[in-house]
C-alpha cells in the first residue's frame, strides 16, 4: 500500500493540485489529508473539489472544527454541500496497512490542538497526555498527523509518528509518500521545484532520526518562533 500524506492545506488549491498529480504519477494507492484545508490565502471550493473528487481519507483541522462550532477564523461562502462535508468530518480515522493499523489525526490522537515535534522533549513529551493514550493502546503502528506545519517522523516505543508538514506557500511546502508495505517514506519539497529531500526506513535504525536531520534543515530560529495564527 502505497499512500500520499498530505499536511495542513489551508487553501493552497495549487499547490495541492500539483501534490495530487505527483501521487498519480507514483502510483499511490491513497490520498490521506491531516485536515485544516480551509482559513487561508487560496480557494477553498477548488481544495474540498479536489479532495472529494479523489476519494481522499481526510479528518477535520481545528479549522474544521472551529467553523463546525460556528467560529470560524475566516468567514467565508461556502456552499451547503461543501459545509456538509466539512462539518461531518471525523477527527481520527483508522487505516489497515501491511506493517500494522495507521491512526490519522490532526494534532495528536484526538486532541486536533495538541502539538508534536522535533523539538517536544523531557517534560513537554511526558505530559502529552494524547500520545501516551495512544502509546499505552498499544494498538497502532502508525500515526500521521499535522497541525505544527513542521515535517518530522519520530519513533516512540511502537508507535511511528509521522508529519507531512504544511503547503502553506510561505512554509516550505511539503508533502511525503509512504510505502506501508516496505515501511519507506519520501519527504519532499514543492519550492522552488518538485524536489525529494529525504528519505526514512523501518528498516533501518540509523534512521530513526530523521526528523532531526529535517528540522535541521528546514527550520530557523524565527521559523521555530513563527506566528501561530493558521495552525
């Protein structure tokens, strides 16, 4: 099972657009979406389009949840059908693959608020409650989530944690592709071209930091220091 993992949208219909052509080309055999398509500088109408007409397995942002809640950050014209589907998004989703069950969230379990990253350590990882709920279940070897806008995959006890990052164009896009049968993933970049950045293995040990390896590269200070606001 091959599987495109998509970070948090935010509108950025272009950018998923051409996210979307490169699964087709590999041959991915799903399109899975973190949530927070809307609140953005983009289309919306065009990214819950393409989302639906791909038969992707999305879960609601806090940015779906807030405009379920009728508080949404950006008001915006949707359309019924397209709040239909937006509101009636669930926060997890379970997903059988070949090297065990993947968990899709948006933050961290079902907590779509709760942030992960490459820098959570000591008493920040020991007090987020979300993971070790699923850590102690004991019942997922995978989980993909968002919400940081920060690319990373950790490994925790069992548990294979991986972020796709964000196509919001001023965070350097990005987008990963898993194989759950192999347990390889490709994390790739959008500007200023298409490019593969890095790799990960479960086979492989020596890799298990990966995400330091990106952070690395990818973060400076005042990006670590970002405003929060779109997350």
């Amino acid at each position: 099972m091959r599987a495109l993992l998509i970070g948090d949208i935010h509108t950025e219909a272009v950018l998923l657009r051409k996210v979307i052509a490169h699964g087709r080309r590999v041959g991915v055999d799903a399109i899975l979406s973190v949530g927070d398509i809307v609140d953005g500088p983009g289309d919306p109408h065009a990214c819950i389009a393409q989302l639906r007409a791909e038969g992707a397995l999305v879960v609601r942002g806090n940015h779906e949840r807030w405009l379920a809640e009728g508080c949404p950050m950006e008001p915006y014209p949707y359309q019924s059908a397209e709040l239909e589907w937006l509101t009636s998004l669930p926060a997890t989703r379970e997903i059988d693959t070949p090297t065990g069950r993947a968990l899709l969230v948006h933050g961290v379990g079902a907590d779509d608020s709760a942030e992960l990253d490459p820098y959570t350590r000591d008493r920040t990882l020991e007090s987020l409650e979300p993971l070790w709920q699923v850590v102690r279940a004991g019942e997922h070897r995978w989980m993909i989530g968002g919400h940081t806008h920060r690319a990373m995959v950790r490994t925790i006890e069992q548990l294979t944690i991986v972020n796709p990052g964000t196509l919001v164009l001023e965070q350097d896009p990005s987008f990963v592709v898993a194989d759950f049968a192999s347990g390889d993933l490709e994390y790739w970049t959008l500007l200023p071209s298409l490019q593969r950045r890095a790799t990960w293995s479960a086979r492989s040990p020596a890799d298990a930091d990966w995400n330091l390896i990106t952070a690395r590269a990818r973060f400076s200070t005042s990006a670590r220091d970002m405003d929060s606001d779109r997350r």
